[in-house]
C-alpha cells in the first residue's frame, strides 16, 4: 500500500507556498505516493493563485480556515480537518504556513495521525505583531512542536532561528529542506540597466525603504506585485514617470525578469523568498536587505546589506557601471539556483525524510544526506 500524505496550507495566496506544496505533491505522485492538498480560503487582500491548480492535482477545499490570526470557524475547520484526516486516514500530515500549522497539527493530534511534520516558509515570531502577542505566538508554537515528528525549515539561517533564537524546536527534530521550483533559463537583458522589485506588497516587504532608494540613484525600476500597500508603488510611479514602472500582480513573471539585469529585495522579514530564487535561475543576480533566509540564498553571486538606502543604493549603482560584474554574478547565481533549489533535490529531502519517519529512523538520520548536500542539514552532513 503507498504511503498517504496529507499536506495542509492555510490559502492559495501569493508567494512561495502554494508553489511548493503543488510541486512537492506533484512529484512525490510520480514516486508512488497518494498526496492530497488541503487549502483554505484567501483572504480579501489575497492574491489567489488558483490558477496554478491543475487537473491532476487532488485538491480539498476547507472554507473554514482563514488566515487571520483568530477567526471565529477556526474550531470548524479543525473538525473538517480531523474529518477529513479519518475518512482518508494518511500516514503523514505535512503543514506549511503558521495558520495551517496549527489548525492542521491540533487536527493531526485529535486524529491520531501517525506523523506529523510541519514546515516554516517565513515565521511570524517577530515583526508582524505587537511584542505581547509575538511572544504568544512563540509559547504556542513551543507547545505545537512538542506534538510534532519532524521540524521542516527552508535555509540554515531559519534553522538558527526556529532552533537558536526562538527555541521553538530541538535540533535534533530539525530539518533543512530548500524550496525546489522550476527555473527556466533567461538570454541576458540588454537595453536601460533595470532594477526589479518584485512582491506582494505589504508592510513587512517595506516599500519606504524601496522608495528611498529609487530617490538616491537614476536608475530605472520595474516594480511588479499588488496588495495593501500598492499606494506606495502607485505614488513612485506616478512621481517618476519614465523611471518607475509599476506593472501590478504578474501570473506569470518570466517577461518580467526578462527586462531586468538585476533584481533588488527591501524587506523587514524573510524566509526564503521565492523571487530572488527565479530571478537567480533566470540568472539574475540581486541586491537584498540581511534578514532571515536571504543571507543563504545570496551565496557569492549577490549582495546582502544593511537595511538601508544608502547601502543598497551604494550596491545597485556599483553593479549598474560595472556590466562585467553583474554578467558573471548571473552566470554564478543560476549554478547556483539549480544546485541547491532544482525541484528534484527537494524531492529526495522530503523522500528521505518521510520514509525514514515511517521506518522509525530519528529526524537527525532521516534527513542526513552526504557531505555535498550540508547545505540541507545546516552544515552538518
């Protein structure tokens, strides 16, 4: 009998997640596994991605579940989920996002589920909320942990965090396993040296800061995202005309990177964020702030910083008179992004993981892998 695995995530938002759980189930399909994808409902700043959804893909819909942060059918949506989870009985249930991850686990719980595994792509435990609530957030997620098989984090930075600074989980319950995407190739750009920013655009994105950087240099800047904040994107275009260009949310963003040399990251949090890895595999290089994932994704071919304009500034005009400079940085940044987030690496991560969930094997040994592969462990292969 194939192994069932049941994946839990809060909404078919904008951002990496959706992308990443359709893929990992897609591919652990083709292996043998029966996958299921449990999504609730988008909220009204939402920018669905209903359209990645294919016919293949066996998809749930929970409307219960929302992404606030409390909602009143949240105990509704524990009860389809524990429903769901004794109807179809999986082996594993695998929650992403932190709305998903506790709705999903306390359902896991009360179902008996066998393994439970769950996944940070960002973390809310700093920078969202007031001080009181995140350390709320945290005491939660300490106790979410204790009931939980496998700890899955997207970078070694995050698992410093998630391990370190929060102490949310145990290391030895840790594991690093990278987004995996497609990442087709792009021709260089040519024309006006281009800056991309590209997002959705909401506060912990910080677009003030973007905002002052487009002030301190001439250079031209495509903006390319939607959400609460678009005024910010409104207001530069509109100030800079022929310099700024805000193109909206884009579904497909490949024409966007292909008017761009580089790609250039604001933001107060991250974990892994999922445009600078398809801007890398489209080989261009980035200029981003020094929070969360990013210092792992930038390798040798990009530019972390201060979160500052002049730094940032600094760094876009460098590379703008220097086309050698960025050329080889592209070239860099698409090795890179095929070695360590090509799909297939994800997929023989959470392969491992799981079969060695299933076989008894502690998270430590089942996510172990050789010592070309430390990246995925934290370094420690």
């Amino acid at each position: 009998m194939s192994t069932r695995v049941l994946r839990i995530l809060t909404r078919l938002g904008a951002g990496g997640p959706p992308q990443h759980c359709l893929i990992a189930n897609r591919e652990l399909a083709a292996r043998g596994y029966e996958t299921r994808l449990a999504v609730g409902q988008c909220g009204r700043e939402d920018l669905a991605m209903d359209y990645l959804l294919s016919a293949e893909d066996a998809v749930v819909h929970i409307p219960q579940m929302r992404p606030n942060l409390f909602h009143p059918a949240d105990a509704a949506a524990v009860l389809h989920l524990y429903r769901l989870m004794r109807d179809w009985s999986p082996d594993i249930v695998h929650t992403h996002t932190a709305k998903a991850g506790l709705l999903g686990r306390v359902a896991a719980a009360m179902a008996g589920v066998p393994h439970i595994v769950h996944t940070f792509h960002g973390n809310v435990l700093r920078g969202y909320f007031n001080p009181v609530l995140n350390a709320a957030i945290r005491t939660v997620e300490r106790l979410l942990a204790r009931r939980t098989d496998a700890i899955c984090v997207l970078s070694p930075q995050q698992r410093q965090e998630i391990v370190e600074q929060f102490q949310i989980a145990s290391a030895a319950q840790t594991a690093v396993v990278p987004l995996g995407m497609d990442l087709p190739e792009l021709p260089q750009a040519t024309g006006e040296f281009t800056v991309g920013w590209l997002g959705r655009l909401v506060p912990v994105k910080n677009l003030g800061l973007l905002a002052e950087v487009v002030r301190r240099t001439p250079l031209r800047f495509v903006i390319a995202g939607d959400g609460p904040e678009r005024a910010v994107a409104a207001a530069l275009a509109a100030e800079y005309p022929g310099r700024v260009e805000w193109l909206g949310w884009q579904q497909d963003i490949l024409p966007v990177l292909a008017r761009c040399h580089v790609l250039v990251q604001t933001s107060r949090n991250e974990g892994t964020p999922v445009a600078l890895i398809q801007g890398m595999g489209a080989g261009r290089p980035f200029v981003a702030t020094r929070v969360g994932g990013v210092p792992d994704v930038a390798g040798a071919h990009s530019i972390v910083t201060a979160e500052e304009p002049e730094a940032i500034s600094e760094a876009l005009l460098h590379l703008s008179c220097d086309s050698a400079e960025w050329q080889w940085r592209g070239v860099e940044a698409r090795r890179f992004a095929l070695e360590q987030y090509g799909k297939q690496r994800m997929v023989d991560q959470l392969d491992r993981l799981y079969q060695g969930l299933l076989a008894g094997a502690p998270v430590a040994e089942a996510s172990r892998v050789g010592a070309a592969d430390a990246f995925l462990t934290g370094g420690q292969a």
